[in-house]
C-alpha cells in the first residue's frame, strides 16, 4: 500500500493468504491480475485504482502481476489476462475476464454488497493555549538580556508590554527602534494600540459611556471612547461597530476622526477576515 492509495497494494505469493484471504473477511479484496504487456490491463488497471481511492476502504485492491508471480497464478488457473475476482469471506465469491467499463464495474460492486465508507472525520486541530502577557514579558527580557544587540526582541518586548497595559515602557521602546522596523506592520499595529491606550487615559469607564449612548446615540465622542475600549479589551467587532456608526452619521466629524479611527483599528485587529469585512463596509459608505 501507498500514502496515495492505502487501498491497494501488490500481492505476492508467501503473504496470499494473510494480504488478502484472511483480510477478506474483515473488508472485500479485489484481485486484479494483470502484466505489464498487457493493453486491456493498462485500461482497467487505473479505474479500479480509482475506484479502491473513492470507496475509501470499502475494498481493498489487490494486484498481481502474473510475470512476477506465475506460481499464484497458477494456482488460480489464470488464463488471460486481465482477470478480476472479488474475495469475501475468506473465499472467491465472483469474477470476470477482461476489461469492463467504469459502469460496470460499480455496477459489479455493487451487487456483491460492496458500497464506498464515508471518510472519517478530521479531528479538530486543538487550539494553542492562551500566551499570559506577563509571562511573555519576562521571557522576552531574558532574551534581550542574552541577545542586547537583536531589535527584533525590543519590537516583541513592546508589544507584549501593552498587553500588559506597560504603556510608557511600550512607547519608549517602540521610539527607539531603528527605522527599518518602525515601519514593520507589527511596530505600525503598535503605534495604533498606543494611540488608542493614550484615548483612554483618562476617558470615564465603559459603563457611564454606554449610558451615554443610551440617552443620546448621536454622542460621537462617546461612541468613539467607547469603541476604543472594546478594541482594547479585545472586543474587536463591537468596537468596529462602533467606529462604522460613526463613519455612517458623520464623515467629516473632528476632521475625519470616524474614518482615521478605523484604520488605526485595523491595525490593531489580527482578525483578516473581520477587518476584510469591516474594510468592505467603510468603502461602502465613503465611495
């Protein structure tokens, strides 16, 4: 058997009776004599190596070459080549000479019983554990401890910093980056999420925000307050929402604040497709 097709594999005298006799009685085998001058054989080979990868178990394929193994086929009393027999059981229960076509071969199958498995289900791949921030921060200082010289563990060293909320440690790192990775996409998303964490400093908390839009909903500064935290805290399509809704009732708000803050938004969002969609929306609404 192959990984291309574990369905079929090459029958050989001394394993006959294990390959394919015994295993017959858990799953159908399929014994196709042929050779390598054969024509017929060149036709009828490839459809039932087809076939064996599309019932996907439902029978096995063995193959013998009878050049290679003149003995077992002998003992079959093969006298033309291609011959077809179908073993269940641990016995010949039918068979055919010469080539049918694909119809008839399933056709064939199916009447001893032999139909295609459904394959099995693919486990679902288990999700990484969740890296703690802090963890990560020290892991990271450690490493620039070791390696002082590498720019690339300060860029890591601040972002996992403003995980943590270390916003003044995050910015006096990212300042001090050499100009090659300031524009990295990760320094850029950095810069986005320190923007939003200077919003928030002294913004009121989430809670009286909400209230606020409860009672007027065309409050822009809170709306655009509250959308900030939900990015921040990891609500990434709440906060989307909201920079959208103020995209939607005033373009032009503070010079362009609506349309500036979903860009800064989709920096920091890692999810592709949520910020595909929401990308989607604003070109809707501005064009």
């Amino acid at each position: 058997m192959t990984p291309a097709n574990p369905h079929v594999f090459d029958a050989q005298l001394p394993s006959f009776e294990q390959d394919v006799l015994l295993r017959s009685k858990e799953v159908p085998v399929v014994v196709d004599f042929w050779a390598t001058w054969c024509g017929p054989c060149k036709t009828l080979g490839p459809v039932l190596e087809k076939l064996a990868a599309e019932y996907n178990g439902g029978f096995l394929l063995a193959k013998v070459d009878v050049d290679a193994e003149q003995q077992l086929a002998g003992y079959f009393q093969i006298k033309s080549v291609p011959t077809v027999m179908l073993v269940k059981d641990g016995q010949i229960v039918d068979g055919f000479p010469g080539a049918l076509p694909e119809g008839q071969l399933r056709q064939f199958l199916s009447h001893h019983g032999v139909q295609p498995r459904e394959p099995e289900p693919k486990a679902e791949p288990e999700a990484p554990a969740p890296v703690d921030p802090h963890e990560d921060v020290v892991r990271l200082r450690a490493a620039i401890q070791a390696e002082p010289d590498k720019e690339e563990l300060k860029l890591d060293l601040a972002l996992a910093l403003l995980r943590t909320g270390a916003v003044p440690e995050a910015q006096g790192l990212l300042d001090k980056l050499p100009a090659n990775l300031a524009q990295d996409d990760r320094a850029l998303r950095g810069r986005a999420r320190l923007g939003f964490a200077a919003l928030l400093k002294d913004a009121p908390p989430a809670d009286v925000l909400r209230k606020t839009l409860d009672a007027d909903p065309g409050d822009l500064r809170a709306r655009h307050l509250l959308g900030a935290i939900d990015i921040v805290e990891g609500r990434s399509q709440e906060g989307l929402e909201h920079f959208l809704d103020m995209l939607r009732r005033d373009r032009d708000f503070e010079g362009g604040l609506p349309r500036k803050a979903l860009i800064d938004a989709f920096r920091v969002v890692e999810d592709e497709d949520l910020v595909g969609t929401y990308r989607r929306k604003m070109a809707s609404l501005l064009f």
